[in-house]
C-alpha cells in the first residue's frame, strides 16, 4: 500500500453603423418608474455526462408632567419634532451687497407684492435705485423695485456689464472659445505641459470630487477656498454646492448620451449582469452592468444603471425596471443574455421581461415569415437566456460542504466569547467548546485577535500574523485555515501557555483534517478567482464546472491522493456534488449558451463535449449547429479562399470610439472591382466548399502552443485576438463568436459595485438620496475605465448638442 500523503505537509512545501431610433434622454434618470407582470421557460434536455478520462446627549430639565410617575405618557422629543423649515419673520437684518452700488430713494405711499404673492397679502414699500457710479460719469441709470418684484439680479446684471463689478465669489466671464485650465490660471509642470491634455480645471476638480467620493459641501469649506485663493490668486472655479451639483448632473447627462451612442454603433448584441442589493439607509439599488464585444473583437463593460428599485423586490418589478433601462439606450431588440444569482426571482424576471418585449419583437426566425408579421427578430428568449452565476454557485456548493463538517460561524462563535467576556470567567465552559476542528479553530483565532497583549504574545512565535474569516466570505475560512496551518506550531505554543486555550488544543490527527479539508476546498476557491475576473470567462464556465465536478468524484472515489481521505470529508464532498449536479442540471435545461461558448475556443472546438458527454455529445453537437445556422445563416456571398491572408492586429480598423472619425469609405467603383475579381476567381471555390458551421464543429482543435504560464487574461486576450485576425475567414463563426464571448460567468463586478456604493454611503453621507448615488456610481465608473478617457477627449458638448439636434430632426420627420 502507498504511503499516505500528508496535506499538511505538502501545503507547508508548497508556498457599426447608427440604426437605432433617438431616444429621450430626459427620462434616462427618472426616478419614478412605471412597473408591469411575467411568463414561462421553454423546456430542454439535460445531456448525460460520464466522468471525464482526463455618544451623549443633552439633559433638559423634567417637568413634573414628565416625571417617573408619568413616564409612560411622555412623548419623546423627537416625536414632537416636525421636521419643517420655519418662515423668516420680523425685520429683514441682512441686506445684498449690490445696494451699496445704488443711492436709495423712498417712493412715499407707493408698495408693490412679490412675484409669488398671487393673494397680494404681503406689501412692500417701493424704492428708487439709482446707480453711484453712473451718475458721477453724468449718466442717469435708475430702477424701482415695483418693476423688478424685488429681485436684485437686473441691479448685478447692470454692474457686471457697465462697470465690471462681481458679486463676491465671482470673477470676469472668459471668451465663448476659452476653457480654463492649470495653465491659463498660471499653474505649469516643471516638464512642461503636455500637449494632449485637454481638460479643464473645473472638469479635473469634478473628476477629483466624483473619484474621491467628497461630500458636494466641500467647496463650500473655508479652507477650500483659501488654499484655492493662495494657489491661484482667485477664488476656485466651483465656488458653490449648488454649482457643483448642477455640474455632476450635467456631467452625468453627457455620461448617459456617450453610453447611448457607443452602444448604438459598437454594438450588436449585448448581455446584461445585474443584482440587487439594499443601501445600508433601507433604499434597493438596482445595478446593470452592459456587456458586449466590439466590431474589432474588443471587450466592452459599462454601468448603464444604478437605480432604486421602488415597490416590491420581485421579478417583476425587476422585469419592468430592466425593460425602461432598454428602451432607454435602444438595447430592446439587442439583449442576448442576463446573468444573475440563483434567487428565484431572476427566472422571472427573464420571464416577465421577455413577456414585455414580445409585444414588439419576435424570438424566432420562423415567425418573421408570417404573413402580416412587421416585428422585428430579437434575441432574448426568455429563461433560455438566463445565465446562472457561476461565482454563486460556487458559493453555494462550498457551504453546503461546510454545513457537513459542522464548521460552524464567526456570529456564534464571537458570541462565545463575548459570553465569557461577560461572566468574567477565564476559561471556556465544555458546553461551549465546538466539537468540530473548523470551529475550535476559529475559537482559538478569535480569542487571540480580541485582544492586542495576545497578539503580540502569538507573534513571538509566528512569522505571520493570523487571520479571522467572516460568514459572508466562505473564502475567508479558506485564507484562516492556510496562515493557521501555516503557523501551526505557534497556535500549539499558545494553546500550551494559555489557560483558556487548553481544552481547544488541536491533535495532530485534527490538524491533518484541516490540511486536507484546505486541499479539497482550494479548487473551488481557485475558480472562483478565475470567474471573479473583469475579463469574460464563459467560454471556461463548462470547462469549471466539468473540472470541479472530476475532482468530487476522485475524492469520493479515494483514488489518487485521496485514497485515505477522512469520511466526513468524503460526506462533505458528496454534499458539494450535489448541490453542483443541482444547479448543473438548471443550467442545462435552460440554457445552450454555455456549450455555445465553449465550442468557439478553436483550441478546443468540439473535443471537451465529445470527451464528456460520449454518445450524449451528438445531439448536443447537432442541437447547437441547428442554432448556429439559426442566427448566422449561410449567405449568398463569395466566400475567400482557405489560404486567404487574415488582416494582421495594425490592418483592422481602429475601435469605434464615440467622437472619433471611423475613416474614409472606400470609393463604390473600387468596391465593385475587388468584389468582380473575387467572385470570378473563386466563385468555384466558393460553390464546392463545405458549410462554415458544419466545417468548425467537424474539424479538430488548431494546433497551438501553450506558455507555460498563462494568466487568465492572457488566456481571453489570446482568443479574441484569434477571432479578430480570422473573422474574415470564418465572418458567419466570428458573427457567433462576437456575440456569446463576451457574456458574463457571473455577476462579481455589479458586487463590486455594491461595495463602492458602502464606501460612498458613509456616516456622513448616510441620508444620500438613491439618485444622487446612480449619478456618483455611474460616473465613477465610466470615469475609471481607460478607454473611455481616451475615447471621450476630443467629444466636446457641440458634438453632442449637434447629435441631439440630428436625433430631434430625424424624428420630426
């Protein structure tokens, strides 16, 4: 018999073109939503697979009404607080500057009324203004207050024009054509300036604001102010919270129109990954991630959403909010997929939302042919396009392993301790000592990061410090249990020396079953990273869960490394299994997407199905040529011939940046002379040669080498490189390609974002209002991805203002 392998010990060895109607951008970031109902999912076969062969407050003075004997009917202060802005009343004592520019002449017996006073019950006596400085340059400029309703703005308007004269915190209008920059305000680098920069002051300080999630108040601060006043010898550009807000909205309106106009024409199809989550204020955030590939094989990501989600949190009124963000950026017709987390009200959403969309699309090539049919061919399909998310399911599939080796929780077993805290004991009672390896060492971690002495105590012993997990995070437990094994002699010394960690010392025998429970959960911690990527991962979704699912069966089976694993390890594994085989089998009665995906690596092709799924591989194979032909039929084009050169990376067109000039046509009669040549030297070629899609899913993987070491990333960049030098060679598989590689594995970057929004929500900012939090999210967002910076340079507003106008004129007519 073979020796046993000791995990522990290896562990420690280890180390295109606008045609899309205009849209209205007013109602982009309408808070009040209209909601709406939902259908059901179209049945499918799960193929078979076979096992693979690879603080304090004030104290007032209490009444004798609320004294102890009538505590009962005391009202609490804040229950009598109203909560409403009090009138000014009495004697105005503060007056505006502009009136020391004017010589005041009482009109006697004449009054006027505000503006807003339409019951005229409010009179004010009339005066004369006539201004100083006009009058000692012989001119005679005067007004009354009755012809201006008591408004001061004509009196500063006179000032600023005449006599250059600014209220406080306001300086001289610059040139129609001048933006202000570091430069003009006489701020320059020791290098030089750089040539390519474009923005302007109050755009970099709006930049700074939204990046750093400021609170708007402060460029109203006094120290602000000043260190603008000694920096530049003016007062900052922003000079108010007012001002600042109406430019973030701006800002925010150009965001939501570049969004709108890149989709427009780079995209063809996109995929949505979307969650929902609850703001620490009690407010439902509704975020939307668009996904998409570009016409140069490039990957595309952008927050187009981060709404509240009013009323019930149902699919439902999920399914409404989703439709209204579509129709707002024209996506109706180009939504492919949706990825989302296992909650039951995602099915139906895909349900309602596909419901909705069917009153103006249709979801299948045949129905075009009916006749009368004037709808148009989309390409949600309901439940059918719903995309499980992969880094949920992992989640789900570690804590029900978990659960079976009673590993326990950070809530309970921080109770413990702030139990003992509380009697004052110095031990820990039996009745509380876990049973479980998993859990007596979290006791042990916790009791020792509770206090600073017993840290520094541990560190006299140990290299790294320890680490304690958290219940939301099952990879936390992970990282525990690999500095504590790690540091598995330190942890001994202290259990040794410490009183209270006597009874919770660990065995050898224990520590082996952590090693080996550390082994068999580093998979699926290992794919979790790997779908937790910004880079799409679908393409690998059947590839994961294949793998994973080869390595439950070894350690159920003891084959390997595994052939003297502990049982309850081998039953916590048959747990994970199944919950795997659970969502598995969803997945595959839903959805053809993810083995759509898979075959478009051509390093792979057909060869993981028919390695899996055996015989079961051939209806999957035909199943997916019957949809491939489906959305990308054969046309009536003169196909090039096999040795046809493939454009190299500097030959194809530059990406479609917004903005951006996408380079000259080709004049017609060119066109038709190179189409003439093809179609005269390779029309035979062309008739005789096999189907595109029959050809890729018969023929086997290229031939390519592997590096050694290749990231993830590298792994994505090198296949959309791939499709992009050969898409002229397979133009209906690259069509396929560029539209299913770029759908997301899971929705981790909409957690991401939920994760900005707990940073952003701070105790100072607590009572921020959910629109306030969409603009300051999808700004930051859009802001921090590079490509849009460079893309967005030279797109200044009458670009923006001229498509706006083109976009009216075009639906005028």
């Amino acid at each position: 018999m073979p020796p046993r392998v000791n995990p522990v010990d290896a562990l420690s060895a280890r180390r295109s073109h606008r045609n899309v109607s205009a849209q209205n951008y007013a109602q982009m970031d309408n808070p009040w939503r209209r909601r709406s109902r939902s259908a059901s999912p179209s049945p499918a076969i799960r193929p078979h697979r076979e096992r693979s062969p690879l603080p304090s407050s004030s104290q007032e003075t209490v009444t004798p009404s609320e004294s102890a004997t009538n505590v009962s009917h005391r009202i609490p202060d804040i229950m009598k607080k109203t909560w409403e802005k009090k009138s000014r009343t009495g004697a105005r004592t503060k007056w505006s500057p502009v009136y020391e520019h004017y010589e005041s002449v009482e009109l006697i017996g004449e009054v006027y009324y505000k503006r807003e006073d339409k019951a005229r019950k409010t009179p004010y006596a009339d005066v004369r203004r006539i201004c100083i400085l006009c009058h000692e340059n012989g001119k005679t400029t005067e007004s009354t207050d009755s012809s201006r309703f008591g408004s001061s703005s004509n009196l500063w308007t006179h000032l600023k024009t005449s006599h250059k004269i600014y209220p406080d915190g306001m300086s001289a209008p610059a040139p129609d054509n001048f933006q202000p920059n570091l430069s003009s305000f006489g701020v320059t680098s020791k290098k030089g300036a750089d040539p390519t920069a474009t923005m302007t002051l109050d755009e970099a300080i709006i930049e700074w604001i939204i990046d750093t999630q400021q609170p708007f108040d402060i460029v109203d601060n006094e120290k602000w102010k000043r260190m603008w006043k000694i920096a530049l010898s003016r007062s900052c550009p922003i000079n108010s919270h007012q001002t600042l807000r109406r430019r973030i909205e701006k800002e925010f309106s150009n965001c939501q129109f570049r969004m709108y106009e890149e989709l427009k024409i780079s995209a063809e199809t996109v995929s949505l990954s979307l969650d929902v989550w609850k703001t620490p204020n009690r407010k439902y955030i509704l975020a939307v991630i668009c996904h998409w590939t570009t016409e140069d094989f490039e990957d595309r990501q952008l927050v187009i959403h981060f709404g509240h989600l009013r009323g019930a949190h149902t699919g439902e009124n999920m399914a409404k909010e989703i439709h209204e963000v579509l129709q707002n950026f024209g996506l109706e017709q180009k939504l492919l997929a949706i990825c989302g987390d296992n909650a039951s009200n995602n099915p139906t959403l895909c349900r309602n939302l596909h419901r909705f969309l069917k009153q103006r699309f249709v979801d299948s090539v045949d129905k075009l042919a009916i006749p009368g049919n004037e709808k148009k061919l989309m390409f949600f399909k309901g439940n059918e396009s719903f995309i499980r998310c992969l880094a949920h399911v992992l989640n789900l599939v570690a804590k029900s392993m978990l659960k079976v080796l009673k590993a326990g929780s950070h809530r309970d077993t921080k109770r413990i301790i702030e139990q003992m805290r509380a009697d004052k004991r110095e031990t820990f009672r039996i009745d509380e000592t876990p049973k479980s390896a998993i859990a007596r060492l979290r006791l042990i971690v916790l009791w020792i990061l509770a206090s600073e002495q017993r840290v520094d105590k541990y560190m006299e012993h140990a290299s790294v410090s320890l680490d304690y997990d958290v219940d939301t995070r099952w990879n936390a437990l992970l990282k525990m249990l690999e500095i504590a094994i790690r540091e598995r002699s330190a942890i001994n010394r202290m259990c040794a020396e410490c009183k209270p960690l006597e009874p919770l010392a660990l065995s050898e025998t224990e520590w082996m079953f952590l090693g080996e429970t550390f082994q068999v959960m580093l998979p699926l911690y290992e794919k979790t990273l790997l779908v937790s990527q910004t880079a799409p991962t679908i393409f690998q979704s059947t590839e994961i869960y294949w793998d994973l699912d080869d390595h439950f069966d070894e350690v159920i089976e003891m084959q390997g490394n595994w052939e003297h694993v502990d049982p309850q390890i081998q039953e916590a594994v048959r747990a994970g299994r199944k919950t795997l085989e659970d969502y598995t089998g969803k997945m595959d009665a839903e959805t053809i997407i993810p083995y759509a995906a898979a075959v478009l690596d051509p390093r792979v092709k057909t060869y993981l199905l028919k390695a899996h799924l055996k015989e079961g591989a051939i209806d999957v194979i035909d199943h997916l040529r019957a949809h491939f032909n489906e959305i990308s039929p054969a046309a009536a084009e003169v196909t090039p011939p096999p040795n046809f050169p493939n454009p190299t990376a500097s030959t194809l067109p530059s990406t479609s940046f917004v903005g951006r000039s996408r380079g000259l046509q080709a004049p017609s009669n060119r066109q038709r002379m190179l189409r003439d040549i093809q179609a005269e030297l390779y029309s035979t070629i062309a008739a005789s040669d096999i189907d595109e899609v029959d050809e890729w899913l018969n023929s086997a993987p290229i031939q390519e080498s592997v590096p050694e070491r290749m990231t993830a990333e590298q792994d994505v960049k090198w296949l959309m490189a791939w499709w992009r030098a050969n898409q002229s060679r397979y133009p209906r598989m690259a069509k396929i390609a560029r539209r299913y590689l770029s759908v997301p594995a899971s929705e981790v970057g909409v957690e991401r974002l939920f994760s900005r929004g707990r940073d952003l929500l701070g105790l100072r900012r607590y009572a921020l209002q959910p629109a306030t939090i969409k603009m300051l999210t999808v700004l930051k967002a859009f802001q921090s991805n590079k490509h849009w910076l460079e893309a967005m340079t030279d797109l200044r507003e009458e670009v923006i203002d001229a498509d706006i106008d083109l976009d009216i004129e075009l639906i005028s007519k």
